[in-house]
C-alpha cells in the first residue's frame, strides 16, 4: 500500500514539474475485473486503479492524451455460505501500464475517449486454496484497449467510468477445456471495469 501511495505522490509531482503547455489530472478509481479464459466470469475482483494524464488539444474538439496508471486487476472466485465447501480461487495481477487516448471534447460536461495501452506486470500471484504461488507463463506485457467517458462535475472534478481489455493473451499457456474465442482468438484476456475521480490540476 506504501508503494502505490508514493506512486501517486510521485506522478503528481512529475504532473506540476513537466505539465506546462500541457493539462494535467490525477486519476483515482477502483477496478471491478475478470480474466476472460479462467473458466470463473463474474467482475468479483476489486482493486486500485491509481495515476496521471497529461493532455493536450491538437485540433478543435480533439485532445491527445496520455497516462501513467497502476493497475490491480486478476479475477477472484465467489464462495456461496450455503453451498458445500469448494476450492477458492484468486488471481492477482498488478501492472505499470501507459494509455495513448484520444478524447472528444465538444460537450462541455462529457468527454467520451478511446485509446490503447501497453503494461508491465509488476506483480503475479495465484491464491488457490490458500496455497500461494505464480501464475505460470503469465506474460511480462499486455497490450490493451480501452473506451470511457469521463462527466465534468465542476471545472477541476469529474467522475469516469472506462472499459478495458486485452488486445492479446496475458498467459501464455495452452487452453484445452472450454477454450472461449472472440473473433477466432483463445487465451487469457483481462477485462475490466474502472470508476474513478479525476481531479484536473491545471484549472
């Protein structure tokens, strides 16, 4: 927990140093996710979803964006009570990861985006039965996509909502039982709701 504070200690003060021409935000939410591929559904996994955007107009109605973010995402097994005893499961997945975005502005209190990212996993466990180990062959990287709006409660304060996905497979390993295809794909794909706060430091 230390760690992802000074992050965000970190990035903000990165935000007030290199930010001058530029807009700037720091970014707070939760992730709801699953891991597309793990045989679990359901977005039982929360965890923290913690950065920065800078941001710049290129042409009227249109911004560039990008972001450092730190990511918690992975998938998590729910347990009926009243069911018989059975296996638990979690997965947790943490990235260092770098959206590209680009975001309409022409309404003055919704900003709708779109834009891909690449991520670097920083942190791989897999609790299963309170046995803890590495998840095998989960890949170093992870290219994603991602689409969300953001609605302006005042001029510095907004609430966002994003969907994320993996472009790519985030395991390496073979899928035998079950294997689910999206367009003709099989694999390991994370996915992911964030709600977050964004708080505009250049207004």
């Amino acid at each position: 927990m230390k760690k992802i504070v000074m992050l965000w200690v970190l990035l903000g003060c990165s935000a007030s140093l290199f930010a001058q021409g530029f807009g700037a935000s720091l970014l707070a939410g939760a992730n709801f996710s699953q891991v597309d591929g793990d045989q679990l559904g359901g977005y039982n996994k929360l965890g923290a979803n913690l950065g920065i955007q800078i941001d710049r107009n290129i042409k009227d109605d249109w911004d560039a964006a990008f972001e450092i973010r730190f990511s918690m995402k992975g998938a998590k097994k729910v347990i009926d009570p009243e069911a018989p005893p059975a296996f638990t499961l979690k997965l947790s997945y943490h990235y260092i990861e770098v959206p590209l975005l680009i975001k309409y502005t022409h309404y003055e209190r919704f900003t709708p985006y779109g834009g891909v990212s690449l991520g670097v996993n920083v942190f791989n466990q897999r609790d299963e039965n309170t046995i803890i180990t590495k998840e095998e062959k989960l890949n170093p990287t992870e290219v994603g996509f991602h689409l969300g709006a953001t609605y302006h409660l005042t001029d510095k304060i907004g609430l966002d909502l994003r969907h994320s996905y993996s472009l790519l497979s985030v395991r390496d390993f073979p899928i035998v039982v079950n294997s689910p295809t999206v367009f003709g794909r099989a694999g390991w794909f994370n996915r992911l709701f964030t709600a977050g706060i964004v708080y505009r430091l250049d207004k």
